[in-house]
C-alpha cells in the first residue's frame, strides 16, 4: 500500500502554487490513480507496479508535468544536476575527462550549493532516454553535457525540455535561454600549432583526427587548415579514431615516397602511437618525423623524445562550467532555495565561458625537417 503524502508535501504545495504548471493532481486524474501514486512514480520510489508507473510517467509528459526546483530543494536539500557522459569512442586520455571536469566544478560548487552527479551513457540516444526520463521523474535539476556529436541526441532532447543545461565544449547557436555554454579554445591553440610547424620549415604536414562524429576534432583541424593555409601548406586529415584505425592510416602514411614531416595528433594516446609507429619504420623522431600531441599530459614527457604538446587545462574548464551551472540555475526561485545563480561573493571573479588553452608546450618531439 502507498501511504497517502502529508498535506504539506512539497510535490503537493509547489506545484499548487503556480497555475500555468500542471500539477502532480492533474496527473493524477488524468492517469486515473491517487495523487500518492503519482508522488511516489515521479520521485522513483517504491510500491507502484510497472504498469501503473509507465502510465503515470506517460500522463505527465502528455500534459507538460515539470518538477520545480524549490520543491526539490526543500525534498532533498541541495539541487542536484547531471553530468551526462557518452563513452563509445575507442580509447584517449579523455576517457578522465569528466572526472576532472567534475574537480574543477567543485571549486566553484561548493558542498551546500548543488550535487553534481556523472552518469555514463553508451550512445546519445541512450544519454538522451535517460536525461528525458530524469527531468520527468524530478531525478536532476539541470544538466551538464560534455563531447558534443555533430547530430547529438542530448542537444535535441535538452531542446524539447525546459531544463538548464550547461554544453561544454561548443557553442550552440540559436541556443534556448535555459542553456549556458563553456568552450575550450582549442581552435587558437592548433592554430599556434600550425604557424610553429610552418615557421620551423615543414610543408608536408598531416592530421590524424580524431572521430569524425564529435564537434571538437573537426574544429581543431579545421584552426590548423586555416593557420597553414597562410603558409602556403596544404594539411592532410585522416581519420584516426582508436588504435586499430590509427595504425591502419599511419603505416602506409609515413611508409609513402611524399610522406608527411610533421603529423599533429587530436589528443595524446595518438601521438605515442605515432611515435610507437614511426620507430618500426626506422623514422627519427624528430629529424625525419615532428610530432605534436593534440592534449597534453603526464605521458607527454615520460615518452623518448617527450612530446610537444597542446596544452589541456581541464580543471579551469571544470571551474568555469561550475560557475555557468550556478548561472543556469539562477532563477529567482533556485536564488532563494538552493543558492545556486548567486552572484560572486567579494573577491570572486567569474571565469568567461570561453578557457584559452595558454601557449604550445615545446619539447623534443619537434624540430625542423631533415635538409630544411
């Protein structure tokens, strides 16, 4: 049996207060069932069968049911957002990526101010199931959406919902006003990138990119394209995604009479197989070979020779997504329940939503080509 809520339930109240909102009593007449069932379907408890929890679930998003965020706070204090991860790329140091991203966050969080929670997804579509389901069972109040796809799902179901979500990495334009947006720019760094590789003399340069399917690889090697065109140097892309693949592009690559003299890679696990590569060849790095790792990381100077490297400050993107994640959330309602959207306290000063990458991190892996 479902225990009937005190008259003082924050599902009852909350919602009651605002009349352009359905309520969970709207739900339940529309579904057929007691308001009790309702509250204990759209807050994941138990004591509901499956069918009646699908009907119920089915009736709120018919009718528009959104849960408030004061309601939630006053549930279970501080809000809580997720970050949604999608994780079907093949390998790369970016696979820690979110975890860091959440270090930084939390600086700029704090313990009594939100919840960030990370859930791992294994397609978009999968992600984007969960995060519909999510803000119709009142789970998360905002969201945080990281390794943006050319046609990412999440995006488009973060469109159809009236929740705050913060993208990272892109840009989104036009954008609903609920959205925040942090964007790393690497495109300025892959252009410092191309400009060092020209003026040291190369002119048979490659990329291999990362997947075709994500937005970030596709920027970085288009910055690179434009820095070297004013060179006179026209950039070769291959696809490279996962070590099987890199290593299928990469030995014909570099065996070919007009190979490159310098290759840049889209993150760092790449650049080592380079490196791994080039060796069986009986290429030098870097008289025959310059090479240049897309990330840089611990495994960038722990390699022979170490790698040059652009630099990946995630904790300062982890810190400003935090911050743009208390902007989300900065409705008046979120202002006075959870604290969140406050503005900086004294001596706080809020990072832009564009985190420049910093200077080309030089080291041995580079050098001019051999008779430049």
């Amino acid at each position: 049996m479902v225990p009937t809520p005190r008259p003082n339930d924050p599902e009852l109240s909350d919602s009651s207060t605002d009349s352009r909102r359905p309520t969970i009593v709207d739900v339940a007449r529309a579904a057929g069932v007691s308001t009790a069932v309702v509250s204990y379907t759209l807050n994941g408890r138990r004591g509901v069968s499956a069918t009646t929890r699908a009907r119920v679930l089915r009736v709120a998003d018919e009718l528009g049911w959104r849960p408030a965020t004061a309601a939630r706070s006053l549930r279970s204090g501080p809000a809580a957002a997720a970050l949604v991860v999608v994780h079907d790329q093949p390998f790369g140091t970016r696979a820690a990526f979110p975890l860091d991203l959440v270090t930084g966050a939390l600086q700029t969080l704090g313990p009594d101010t939100l919840t960030l929670a990370v859930h791992v997804a294994g397609s978009p579509a999968h992600a984007a199931q969960l995060m519909d389901r999510w803000w119709t069972e009142r789970r998360y109040a905002a969201f945080v959406v990281t390794g943006v796809r050319i046609d990412d799902a999440r995006l488009a179901t973060l469109r159809s919902l009236p929740a705050p979500a913060v993208v990272v990495g892109v840009a989104v334009e036009p954008a609903p006003a609920t959205w925040q947006h942090v964007v790393l720019d690497d495109g300025d760094a892959f252009a410092q990138v191309g400009a060092f590789l020209a003026d040291l003399g190369h002119r048979r340069i490659a990329m291999v990119a990362g997947s075709e399917h994500l937005v970030a690889p596709v920027r970085r090697a288009a910055a690179l394209e434009s820095a070297l065109v004013r060179y006179g140097v026209e950039l070769r892309t291959v696809a490279g995604d996962g070590p099987e693949r890199a290593s299928a592009v990469l030995r014909p690559l570099l065996a070919a009479p007009d190979r490159p003299t310098a290759i840049v890679t889209d993150d760092d696990s790449t650049a080592g197989l380079v490196l791994d590569v080039a060796r069986r060849l009986g290429l030098g790095v870097p008289w025959d070979l310059s090479i240049v790792a897309g990330t840089d990381s611990p495994a960038c100077y722990l390699t022979t020779p170490s790698l040059t490297a652009v630099p990946y400050p995630v904790e300062e993107l982890g810190r400003a997504t935090g911050w743009a994640l208390r902007t989300a959330l900065g409705t008046a309602a979120s202002r006075r329940a959870v604290g969140v959207g406050v503005d900086p306290a004294e001596g706080e000063t809020p990072p832009s939503g564009i985190v420049p990458v910093g200077r080309l991190v030089v080291r041995g892996s580079t050098a001019p080509p051999a008779g430049g």
